[in-house]
C-alpha cells in the first residue's frame, strides 16, 4: 500500500501508452520518486547517452507518502539524464502535480523515445493519451497550463508543462507545473523537449491506499505538531519565506557575489524579504502578495509577488502583468547577487520570466554573471552581447538579456548553454562556477566548508539540496558546526546526503528536515506502508540511493576528478566578512569522505561497500 | 465501483464513530446522495420524530459520481427531517466537501442521538474522532473553519459547520462548507446544531474507484462538451452567473415583491447581475470580485464580491470586511425584491451574514418581507422590533435585522422563526408566503403557472430545485411551454421531479441540466458503477426516490391538503407585466397530477404505484 503500485509507460516514438505493475521488490530498496526513478532509470537506458537522443528516458514518479495526508506530501521528481550536467539529475517540484499523479493511480510516468511531432500527455485515471500539442508549441508554461484546461473544461487537470526555453533546448530549461513551481535543475526541461514532449497534465481520482490509517495519523500529526514548534518550519520559512536567508548569508561572508569574486553583495538589503514587503508598487503596495503552500504542506515557504505592469518591457512584447511565484531566496541570490544587480523588480521580473517559459533561476543567474564577468575582462564585447553592455550591476542589460534567453534569440542563445559551455566557447572554462557542469547556488563554499564538499560530490552537479549542511553550519539544526572548519564536515555531508535522499525518495520535502529527523519520518513510512521502516533501514535505503547514483556517474564517464570545485573557490581567499582570508578546503574533506564512504580513493565505491549495502 | 461502499455511523449521545458496510441493494434502488440517504433515514427514524430531538438523525451523503472526473461531480446532500418544515428535508451543497468526504472512503455519515457537549468530528480517511468544540461554540463557521485547519495544520482539510444561527436555532439555519457553500434549506443547521455538533472536517485520500475508466472518461467528456456548447450552461452562467435571472424575471411578471403584494420590482436592475459589474467601491471598483468554480465543475456560475469595510455595521461590531460568495438571484430576490431594498451593497452585506452565521437568505429575506407587511399593517409596531422602523424597503432596518436574527437576538428571534411561525404568532398565518412552512423562493407562480404545482408537491416545502419548470416556461428548455397556462404542467412537474431526483442522487449539480437530458447523464453513471443504469432504469429510480419521500412526509402527518399555496397567489391576480389579472391554477393542476403520479385524489400513492416502482 502506499505505492499505488503501477507504472505507465508511454513510447513517444510510436504513440502508446501502456500500464505495467510496478517493480515491488525495486520499491522496498528505493522506496520511490528519487531513489525509485533512478533504478529504472539504471535498469532501463545506457549511461552514456546522449541527454537529448530518443534513447534517453524521462520519468516522471512520485514517492509513496506522495497524495498522502503527511505534511508536504505533494511532491513528484523528474529523473533522466541531465542537459546540462551529461550526469544523473532529478529534479524534484511542490504545488499540486504529484498529488493528481498519484491520484490517478500511478506511481511514475516512463517517457521513452521521441514524438515524431509535438504531443502532450493527458492522464484522467487510467486514460492515457497522446494528443497533438501543434496548437501549444511555440507557447509560455502559463499560456499552455491555461490552455489544456480550458480545451478539456477540467479546472481540476494539473498540468506541468515546458515554455519557449524548453523548446528551443536551453540547457537549464525547467519543467513547470501548477504555474510556478518548477523540476528546476539540471535542464531536465530540455530533455522533455528534446523529446517533443509539451506538456503533462492529469486528473486523478483513484486516492491512495495507505497501510494502518490510525497509525499513519497519529505519526503525520506528531510530525504536524513538530514543524508548528520548530522556528525555522513553524515561524521563519511561513513569516519570510525562504528570502529569510539573505541577509543572514551575506552577513556570513558566503553569498557569492558578482560570479563568486566576492562573498558579500552589498545590495543584499534591497533585495531581501524585508524588501519585499516594503511598499513598492504604484499603488502603494508591496511586491509580496501573500504567502502559498504546496499541497498538504504545512510550513508554506512558498511567496506570491507581482510588480507593476509598465516594468521591463521589450518592443514587441506588450505590458507585463500578473501576479506569480517568488522570490525565493536562491532566484534572488542568482539573478541579483551573482549579476551585482539590486533591483528587487528586476529580479522579480526574471523569476517571472523563468516562471513563464520554464527555466532555472539558478543557472541563468549565475550564467550571466559569468558572461558579465567575461564582459568586464574584454573578451565578450558589446558585438557578441547585439550592443547590450552586459555590465554587472546593469538592470536594463540583464532584463534585456533574461527575456533573449527564454526565446534562445541573438546573445541568449550563448546564455542559454550554460556557464561551462558559454565560458568554455570564450576560452574561460575556468570562469563558470559549477560542478559537473552545474551552477553553484546561494552559498560561498569559503564560508560554509561543508558546502564545498557538499557541491563537489554532488551527483548531480552543484546543488544545496544534495545535503544541505547549512541548516548545520549556520541555522544550527541539528546541531552547530563551525562554517569555516572543515573538521567532520565529511561525516556531516555524508550523513544529510543519505537522509535527503530518503526525504527525497519517499515523498515528501526537504524543508521538513529543518524540524524532521528520520526519526519523525520513520514512523509516517513505516504506517502507510509494508515493510520494515525503522530509521535503521531508511537509511541503508538512503546510501543505497546514493551510491546507486554514483555508480551511474561513474559508468556515464564521471570519475573522482569531476569531485572537485572551480580554482576560485580552492586558491582566492574570500576578501571581506567572517571568512577572509578563507579558501574551501576540499583538499581535506574529500579524501576523508571517500574513506567513510567505503570508496576507494578514487572515488569508486568498493565491492564490500555495494554488497555491505546490497546493490 | 464509484460507491465507496461503506458508512460512518457517529452516535454523539455515546461519542462513538463506527464504520460498516454500504447497503449495495438500498444503493442499487437509490442511487446515493439525496435517494439512498432518505432511504437510510425511511428505515432508521420514525417520520414523527421531533426534527430537534436526539432521535432524529442527520445524514451527510455523497453519490457514485461524486469526486470523479465528472463535471460538477463535488457536491453532497444533508438528508434529515427538517427543523423549518417538519418534512423530509434534503439540502445540496457545492464546493469541495463532498468529494473530499467520499475520498475519505465514506458514501455518507449518519449521525445520531445528541453530544452531552459540543463537538465536532474530525475524519481522516478512516480514522474519525469527535473533539471537544468548546473553543469553536458561538463562532462564526468562518472563524470556525479557519479555527479548525489551524488548529490541526491541515489547509487541505475540508470543513462544513454552523454559526451562531444554527446554535441558536434560528428555524432556517443552514450548514455551511467551504467558507460560503451552503446546504441552505429547510433548517439542516438547526437540526446539527440540536445535536451540539459544531463542525464536520474531513481530509480525504482514498480515491474513487470507477468501472471502466475509458468509457467513463468518454462520456464525461462528452459531457462537458455538451455542457460548454450549451448557451445557459456555457455562456450565460459562467458570463453573469444566477444572476442573470434578475431582469428576465421581472420583464416576466413573476418577481415576487414585497412579500408576493406585486410581481414586479421597480428596484430590479439596481439589484441584477449587471450592477453587480458596475463600479461601486470606494476604489472605483465592481462589488464582483470574480466568479468561482465548484469541485470539478465546468460550468463555474459562482460569484464571489467584496464591498466597503464601513458599510452597515451595528455598534458592537467591528468594520465588516473581506469577501464572499454571492449574490446568487436567489439571495438578492429574498434579500432585495421581497423586502423591497434595492441597495445592492445592503443585500451583499446581508448574503455575507448568510455565509457567515449560516442561514438560508431566502427564508430570511421571505420572513423580514412578510414582517414588514404585518409592520405596515400596524400589527407589528416599534415596540416588537425594538424601536426599528421595519418599512419595505428600509435599508438600515433590513440590515440591523439581519444581524439581529443571526445572533436571535430581539426582534431577529421572532424573525428566525421563519415566515410561517412568526405570521402565525402575529395571528397572520395567511401572510407566510411558504408551502409545509418553507418560505417560496424567487418566482412568482401567478406568472409561471409550472411553479405553483412545483411549489405545491414539492415534499421539502416550496423549493425550485425541486422540479425547474422554469427552465421550460420562460428559458425554453428542453422545449418552451407558455407559462401562463396550466396545460400540461402537470406532466412537465413530475417529468422534472423525477429526473431532478436522479441528478441529486447521483452526485452531480441541478445546473447541468439546463443543458443534460438524462441521455447525456445515463453513459457516464452507467460506465462509472456496477448495475443497468439505462435512461429507463434511471427514471424509475428518479421515480422511486420522489416517492419514497411522499411516504415519509405521509407518515410525517402531511396530507394532500398540504399540497398547496397561500390564498394570495390563488386568489388575489397579478397587478402587473404579462401576468396581469392572473393567479395560479393549482385547483386544475393539482388533480392531475395525483392521477398521472397514479396516486388516490388525496395525494397517497396506491398499492399499485408502489408495486410498479418497487416501492
């Protein structure tokens, strides 16, 4: 139970839609979403191919609290080959998807091949089908969310759904459902458009059967009551929103600022969340709206803003308007810090555009900070830009340049690569700030050491969400660290790593971990499902996940050399804050890591290691 | 499938909530929702109960095709014996209760006995409790619904409670769920309020099963088509809402005015869904905020406003604010035409009260219309109301009394009796403009003769959800018949009524069948459930149910002399508009109705008849 124990398995090259049971025994070792996605994933397809063949596949699964009454429980993960990274990525999204998939009685969505022509998938229970999407392609996130649901009169579908950058193969491009939450990273939006794949939208019915129901009450309420009392779940992230952490980080020392030259950006002010409730607007307002929540979700970081019409328009497009998600802390930190631009309307006009057509903050952010960057060095000119003077700091050139990339036109088509591809084609690879091809995000791995490892080891490429330290190294959750020590930082990260991949497998959303231990979550899996779900076994699940996406990696070609952080962070000091006078000391860390992993120092797991885990 | 297949049984005199079985052969004869739960109530309690005591028990019921992907397909009945009439009361509701109710696993709960405190139930899937609602008692149900989703973390729980109205008996009070969705008729809420429940919340993850899907999917989808190529049903009441009923009625001839003295309002466009768009607010903006969609519904006819904090508010009350759902035509008649008040804030003001407190506004508005005649009369003075001038069309007096009742406080107690109770203790029976003591709703029967009978046999007390003759007298649908004569209307009523019997006992909204015929509603019941449901088999059931009923309030003490209309509508012809000159002819009507329902001259059904419809 839990599971709704099905998969649909839909071949885009020729048309079908089929059912097949799913894999029970796969799904007491991976539990789902995550963990279960990438087994498939593993089992089904060659590591080394190309992210954007029709032999790559992409699955969309959620976990087996997902539809469930647990707090948070809303969430779904699209797993595949990453775009931009060439790595494993799943990227996980809130709002209300997961939940309508679930419901319609399917654990995961198997997308394999390539769509001769544009298609969407339109899932109502167990009707599946292949529709034409001609009338959707060329069509925002919005435009198209808007669209299927008035088509078929079903206010209740829940659609996610690629925009413009999708299409045209931007290699950050995000997959958007409910409007404005996103599968983000890793541009597993350019592999669902590669595939001409448009949009997914479902309506389900079926519910979700769940093991002892008393019980499993009992467990989500004490977990509820939990998240209540926790400051950070039960008053910060409601209060504030995730924007809580901008000028905490900048106070810091670690909000990388303008490409990573600096670790304090001293616009952060204006671009926190006491900005964005100060009166802004020209109605006296302030961009924040209100706050949101997932489904089911109970913290409700989630922020709804909206900026004046008249603001950042290009000739052929008319006004802007509308109210959408955001900012979220890491949007602003992106687009703001990392570009030197301290415009809080600005940015929330580029978080709308990444909204609206479907890419990540993250990546584009941090990518224009490296082209600014290359701009201020010479060697990207006002005659590669199309005479925009991609200055940091310059709100009307990066507005300009965020909407280019979502239409992958003129300059934004360089944008549109990547920070390792963009640089790389300048001649400056070592200017993109990623990992394994992905950018960093919000946090200086000078500052908080652990992040640094964290980043490096990442199977996914650069990420906070892999094993978010912070909570340790500054919130203090569950216990303080020092942020610029890097003593046990190796068993700290290894430890969140295996527990986030739990969080992240089985349903439910990381933000809970501020509150959660695997001790409140055990006892929510162990009810709702069969098997033995003590926190013991949770966590052998955890690192069997992870290793599992090591040995993907390993086998797409990465090697423990990949392991590693750009020259900026592991030989320039940071200049000012706590941190000065700090690099990153991977140097430390990481071999200790490979240790406690039972990796040889190579960074490859050893046979006593995959067998002492049973993969 | 569809049903799913099991009852909680809450017994508040003994605090306990026990699950069993559906009765399948009761849900094969009865469909659900208004049917099946009248079934339940026909075999449990005795028909001359007292509707207040502890042995009359209080159903909330689902139908088969609530919750599933059916348009409309989210609403819930409140079956029990009605605290305003005495009769066999069934009062539908919209919004998002009912499917949340049937995918916590149940087709309906019974409640019976009375809590020794007042309570309310919380279900989760399976796992019911009653909790203590002292904190909750003498709130609004929009602080008590807040009040419950804060108090147990769950934004997705889905709550129906009673205000002040309903605790204090106020004769009409009405359950509301989803902030401003009522199961409005007949007194439900004092019913629920008599056996001290506050509150039902519900969280629901356990789908709905159908039979097979794709036939399913195919008739919904015809469905809506249907549905969204229909004027009424595709552009008429998404477009203006009920509302758009105002000024037809008036031109019509058959807008009850100033308690039924005249059939044509002066003050009507002032009060039509057209000035509801007109700018009003202080900000220069429409009361109309937007309209609003049930569960699943593709139709979308609700409103929702908002008007001025300052207005109306009485010295103990803070600045009234926020917004809310309405005005519906039936409301702004009740409130507005028979009260004479043509202020489109006042009657706003009053809906909101109606929200909020829980009380039906047309038994309200129908009551303060028949005391402002007997105000005008000098039989009810100053000295009654506590000093207010209760003159039609006195927007001060109106609004005062409207809180005044919901608190049944002073005159508003006399006023919470309902039109029936409050004209007899003034010694003015004849003045009630009610059938079996519910007051009539927003058609003057003079002007549309199809009504009268409606109002006359319709075993809930005057109601035009009954069998909306209205639809083919004045709009045409299915075919037009001229509502001015009395040919035919008898087969017309019974006709509706039993075909309005099925739509309320299978789960879907009355709304639909401006455009369904039952040939459009047979595939999608017969896809989604076990059984023959065939147009014929339905009709039969349609019939069966509208029977049953009859027996009920036979047995209640009702005879066939309680099949009928004030005098004033019999005897005193329309002054104005079309049907000058005219009453209704209930005396030719009536007659043939019994035969064609194959029932004795005195309205009881014969051996025969029950035989023939398995009774």
């Amino acid at each position: 139970m839990a599971w709704a124990r099905k998969i649909l398995r839909v071949n885009l090259t020729k048309g079908t839609c089929e059912s097949e049971p799913l894999n029970m025994e796969w799904a007491q070792k991976y539990l789902g979403q995550r963990g279960l996605g990438t087994k498939y994933l593993v089992e089904e397809t060659d590591p080394k191919v190309d992210p954007l063949a029709p032999e790559n596949k992409m699955i969309m699964a959620t976990g087996p609290l997902t539809g469930t009454a647990a707090s948070t429980a809303g969430r779904y993960s699209v797993i595949t080959k990453g775009a931009l990274t060439g790595a494993i990525a799943c990227s996980n999204a809130g709002g209300f998807f997961g939940n309508e998939l679930k419901n319609a009685g399917f654990d995961m969505i198997i997308f394999e091949g390539k769509s001769p022509k544009p298609v969407y998938l339109l899932l109502e229970d167990d009707n599946a089908r292949l529709l034409d999407a001609a009338a959707f392609w060329g069509k925002s996130v919005w435009d198209t969310e808007e669209g299927i649901k008035a088509k078929h009169q079903d206010p209740q579908l829940r659609v996610a759904s690629i925009g413009v950058a999708g299409e045209t193969g931007c290699k950050y491009a995000a997959i958007v459902n409910d409007m404005h939450r996103a599968a983000g990273r890793s541009g597993v939006g350019a592999v669902m458009g590669s595939k001409n794949l448009k949009a997914v939208a479902v309506r389900g019915t079926q519910g979700v059967k769940i093991d002892n129901v008393e019980a499993f009450m009992a467990a989500v309420n004490a977990g509820k009551a939990v998240l209540a009392g926790n400051a950070v779940t039960g008053e910060g992230l409601p209060a504030y929103g995730t924007q809580v952490l901008m000028n905490v980080i900048n106070e810091t020392g670690a909000l990388p600022t303008r490409n990573h030259r600096d670790v304090q950006f001293e616009g952060a002010a204006k671009i926190s969340a006491e900005a964005m409730v100060e009166p802004r607007r020209s109605d006296g307002k302030p961009n924040l709206v209100r706050n949101a929540a997932c489904f089911g979700c109970t913290i409700a970081c989630g922020r709804i803003s909206t900026i004046d019409r008249t603001h950042y328009t290009v000739a052929d497009r008319p006004q802007y308007h509308g109210a959408s998600g955001g900012l979220e802390y890491e949007a602003a930190w992106a687009l703001g810090a990392a570009t030197g631009v301290s415009d809080l309307d600005a940015l929330t006009f580029a978080n709308f555009i990444c909204n609206e057509q479907g890419m990540d903050p993250i990546s584009l952010g941090a990518t224009i900070g490296a082209a600014m960057e290359l701009f201020d060095m010479g060697v990207i000119t006002s005659k590669e830009t199309g005479g925009v003077a991609l200055t940091f700091g310059n709100t009307q050139a990066f507005t300009t340049i965020v909407e280019l990339t979502a239409r992958g036109e003129g300059f934004g088509a360089d944008i549109a690569l990547g920070s390792k591809r963009m640089c790389e084609k300048y001649g400056h690879g070592e200017l993109s700030m990623s990992v394994k091809g992905q950018e960093f995000p919000a946090y200086d791995s000078r500052g908080i050491q652990g992040m640094g490892l964290t980043y490096a080891t990442s199977n996914r490429g650069a990420c906070h969400l892999r094993s978010y330290t912070v909570a340790s190294e500054i919130l203090g959750v569950p216990e303080k660290t020092d942020p610029l020590s890097s003593d046990g930082k190796a068993g700290l990260v290894m430890a969140f790593q295996d527990a986030t991949a739990v969080v992240d497998s089985v349903g439910l959303c990381v933000f809970t971990t501020f509150a959660w231990s695997l001790d409140d979550i055990a006892p929510q899996i162990d009810a709702a499902c069969e098997g033995d779900w003590s926190v013991e076994n949770l966590l052998k699940a955890g690192e069997r996940i992870w290793t599992l996406e090591r040995q993907y990696n390993l086998a797409a070609g990465f090697t423990g050399k990949d392991d590693t952080l750009p020259k900026r962070l592991l030989k320039d000091a940071a200049k000012t804050g706590p941190a000065k006078g700090k690099v990153n000391r991977l140097d430390v860390m990481l071999p200790e890591y490979y240790q406690l992993r039972g990796w040889t120092p190579n960074g490859v797991p050893t046979n006593e290691t995959l067998s002492r885990i049973q993969l």
